[in-house]
C-alpha cells in the first residue's frame, strides 16, 4: 500500500494552518509552521493564488486527507460510502472518518499522532473486543472496546503518550480507563462532537460535480 513518506510539517505549511500532524512537536517551538508559516517552496513567501470556489473545495479535501491520513484513493472511497449511507452525506464522512481505528487509538491518547496510531495498528499492538487486529481503517462501532495487547503495554510511544496527554479527556463519545490502557466507544459521534476544522460541505460539492 502506497505511503506519504515526504516532510508532515510541509503540509501544514500548504493548508495554512496546523494540521497537528507530529504529536507533542506541534506544540513545541520545533514546530515548523510557527517558525515559517508560509507555504512551502523558493516563492512560498510571496505565492498570492485567488481562491475560487473549486480551489476552495479542493483545500477543504486535501485538509481532511492530510489530517486523516488518507491517500486520494482511500479518501474518494470512504466519500463513496459514505454518499451511499443514510443520513447527511457531510456529517456520514466525518463520522466515518472519526471512527477508523487509527484515529480512535489516538482520539484515546494511547499513541501521539494519528500516524504513530497507524503503526501500532498495523504492528499488530491493539485489540478490539479482545481480538489483534491490524486493519486501520477497520469502523468501529458503539460498544466496541479498543485497547493494546498485553505485551505491548510497556511501550514507550504509549508511555510516553498517554503520559503527554494527561488530564486532557477524551471526546464525549469514548471513554479510557487509563489503568488498563484501553477504551470503549460509547456511542457514534456527532458532528459537533468532531472538533476537526473543515467544511465538509465544500468536500460533498467537489465530488458531486
């Protein structure tokens, strides 16, 4: 499966705004859109594009792909189940995006970046409902129990993590027991309940047309 191996913080830079895509780094004076936030490149400094409304659609999806992860290939089939779901098209994408593995074994603070979530999926390091699993995008649904396998625990990026992370809460829709080191999705996200920055609006427009 194809990767994104180039620089994270360059993306950030190109959105114009923090995508937090490097854990605690983000939050740090190493972060790289504080020391230069502009877009990346010999003329970032200068680079004056007129937005329009297809430019508009098309930054609000490269945003959601960057902050989940996604290549454009996962993202536009997520989208298309989405389209065939009940529901508010918009809203059904970011709950289904919120609802990937990857992203809830960050949301519970037991890895530092969605990318790092990722790994330890895929590593075979996290459970649910007791079971390994290894597929990142797998969907979790409400009563499922995530949580990391019993040699695993000792880890130094969950240590480390979860330690970072302490007394921050996690969203209303999950729960952590931090003793052992696992959590349980309580119910399906709402929209307002996603604290993620995007239109998601302008996304159902770009891939209607």
């Amino acid at each position: 499966m194809a990767v994104y191996h180039d620089a994270r913080c360059r993306l950030c830079r190109r959105e114009g705004m923090k995508l937090f895509l490097k854990g605690q780094r983000c939050f740090s004076d190493k972060c790289a859109f504080e020391r230069r936030g502009y877009a990346p490149g010999e003329h970032g400094k200068s680079r004056r594009i007129k937005e329009t409304n297809y430019g508009q659609q098309l930054r609000e999806k490269q945003k959601a792909r960057r902050i989940y992860g996604l290549l454009e290939r996962q993202f536009r089939h997520t989208f298309g189940k989405a389209a065939l779901a009940k529901g508010v098209t918009g809203d059904v994408l970011m709950q289904m995006l919120e609802r990937r593995l990857d992203n809830v074994v960050f949301r519970l603070g037991l890895a530092p970046s969605r990318n790092a979530a990722r790994q330890l999926v895929r590593h075979g390091h996290m459970t649910v409902n007791g079971r390994a699993v290894d597929i990142p995008s797998l969907q979790v649904k409400a009563g499922d129990e995530i949580g990391l396998r019993e040699r695993s625990r000792k880890l130094a990026v969950v240590l480390s993590s979860l330690e970072a992370r302490r007394g921050q809460g996690v969203p209303e829709w999950m729960e952590l027991n931090t003793e052992r080191m696992a959590g349980r999705v309580r119910s399906i996200p709402t929209r307002a309940s996603i604290p993620v920055p995007i239109k998601e609006q302008l996304i159902v427009e770009l891939y209607s047309k």
